[in-house]
C-alpha cells in the first residue's frame, strides 16, 4: 500500500498557508515564458507539467543573494551594533526537482563547518521541501552520472511522484514531512513508475584522477578559455556557494552584508598587491571543475554537483561542468585506447 495525494488537495493545502501568511515558493511562469522558483501569491501558480526545471535553485530561499548580518551605528568614539532578526516562521518550497533538494545536505557541510551559520540553519529548520520526482530529462541532465536518480530523496522532506491521472504517490520521508502531509494523504493501491532518467555520461572516479594528474595541462584553455566569465553557472547552481561580506553605510553607519560571489570572477581572486592567481578565465574554470569534484570531495565526501545541468542550461557561450567533464571523458578514453 501507498500514499495518495491530488494536485487540488495540494492547491488547497497551499491556500491555506498563503492566507495564514506563511510563505510557499514553487516552479511559477514568468511573462517572458521563463520558469523560475518564486514566491506564490496564489497556488494557481504553480507550474508542474511536462518537464519543468526552473532557471534558478532553491537555494536562494536557504542562503539569500543578499542578506544584512547587522546594523551599525557610530555614537562618538564607539560603535554601536544591531542584531538582525531572522525569519523562522513555518515555510514551503513545493515542487522543487530532486536535484535541488539533494543541494542541501551538500551545504549543511560547509554552514556548519568550522562556523555554524544561524541564518542558513534557521532557514534550513522552518522550511518544509516537498520535492517532484522527474518523469522527464533533456540534453543537460546528468543527474544519475553523479550518484542521483529522478527520485533521489537526499534533502527532502516529502517526495511526490505522478501517478498520471492529476495524483500523486507520497513519499513522507521526515517528521516535518509527515506533519505537513499526514491528515491530507489517502491509501491507495497505485504506484508511481519513474524511469531510469538520463543515461550516465561520465565516471566521477575518472574525473577525480584527471584532476589529480592535470592541473597545468593545455587541456583548460583548449576546453574553457570560451567562458565569459558572467558566473550565470554559479548563480544559477543549487551547489555554489561563495560570497562576499561588505559594509555598505556612511559616516554615521550603516550594515555589513552578506552578498553572492563566483570563482568566475576576474576580481574574485585578485590579491590586494594586484596579483591574481588565476589571471585569465580558463583558471577560473579549473577551479570550478577541481573544486566540485576533487577539493569539496576531499574535504566532506560528496561532490559539489547534483548533475541538474543549470550551469549548461543557463550558459551564453554552451560551457557548463557537463561539456568540461564530457571532455575529460573523452581525453580518457582516447588515452587508454592508445595503451
């Protein structure tokens, strides 16, 4: 026996929570035909056929673009400071894909490593992320390449899988996931059917000794110099996770701010000497392959990557980790066709 669930018993469920003004995100249509993860005003909203993937990652609603960690003011010789109060009222993410959902264990890793980020973890707490299982893959998926499945569960609270018929199979994989569900669901004899999703494109073990071996090879510039450099990847990557802090204020004050950075970024590296370590774009590059799948793998175990194919999706110029690693797979393969 399973769990059974409609779409209008969802729509309901979220309707309820809008008028108890807790806040749900979900995939929403925007007027240029764009899918993005936003905030509903209405649960008419929400965009869940077909293949859907949204063009950003839930990861905003756990660690902000932009978030003020203070207020400061100067009263004389001294300076006054203001803690900011963070929202941790009962919160929804639904529909987001299981490649999203499996970002979060990956960030719990690094805000709460040797510093433990209340803002992240409160965030993380008062959230409850119903995630879709994936009937459907294009070009850029390659989810099952780095350990996943279109019904992955790491990272979700409830996991919904189509029937086919406007219901769901329901998954309730937590205690937040079962509260939220547990009066709603109904049992039923049907399961969902999921198919094996996109077919594995490259080893990750390969990838990892390519990258232990090749630091200063050619193959960079042959294969990455093209990027621009604009960090669409980063920003729109459920993993990445860099950041600048700034104060941002006058002489009578003002706050310091949490801000999103990129690797990508000509400025990201530049010391204060003007030296820049990584000088030219194809460095840059590097760094982003070597650190999601040699240097985080190293540190916490599990890769900086959830195969979801934002970063190729989202590309100006077609780059992405995909095409990179699909190189490094290439260059394998022909060497050890030569041996």
């Amino acid at each position: 026996m399973s769990h059974q669930i409609s779409f209008q018993a969802i729509q309901k469920l979220v309707d309820k929570w809008l008028e108890q003004e807790r806040p749900v995100a979900a995939p929403v249509r925007l007027q240029d035909n764009r899918v993005m993860y936003q905030p509903l005003t209405a649960s008419s909203q929400i965009v869940s056929d077909g293949f859907v993937h949204a063009e950003n990652s839930i990861k905003e609603f756990f660690f902000p673009r932009t978030e003020k960690l203070y207020n400061y003011k100067f009263v004389g010789q001294d300076v006054e400071l203001q803690d900011v109060t963070v929202e941790d009222a009962p919160r929804m993410v639904l529909f987001a894909r299981p490649c999203d959902a499996a970002s979060l264990p990956i960030l719990d890793h690094v805000f709460n490593w040797d510093y433990k980020d209340e803002f992240y973890n409160r965030r993380r707490r008062a959230t409850t992320v119903v995630t879709l299982a994936c009937t459907e893959h294009d070009t850029h998926c390659f989810c099952t390449s780095v350990g996943l499945t279109p019904d992955s569960e790491q990272g979700s609270d409830v996991l919904l899988l189509p029937l086919g018929d406007g219901n769901f199979e329901v998954r309730m994989l937590t205690e937040k996931g079962k509260e939220l569900f547990r009066d709603l669901v109904q049992t039923s004899d049907k399961t969902a059917q999921i198919p094996e999703g996109p077919a594995k494109k490259f080893d990750v073990d390969e990838v990892l000794q390519f990258l232990e071996e090749n630091f200063d090879s050619p193959f960079w510039e042959e294969q990455t110099l093209r990027c621009l450099g604009c960090a669409a990847c980063a920003y729109n990557c459920p993993t990445c996770h860099c950041f600048d802090i700034v104060d941002e204020g006058n002489a009578c004050g003002g706050c310091r701010v949490k801000n999103w950075d990129a690797c990508q970024f000509s400025m990201f590296s530049l010391h204060a000497s003007g030296h820049n370590p990584r000088s030219i774009q194809a460095q840059r590059q590097r760094q982003r392959i070597q650190h999601k799948f040699r240097i985080y793998h190293e540190k916490f175990g599990t890769y900086l990557c959830t195969g979801c194919g934002n970063c190729g999706r989202n590309c100006p110029v077609s780059l992405g980790v995909l095409n990179v690693v699909e190189a490094i797979h290439r260059r394998t393969v022909k060497a050890s066709e030569k041996d």
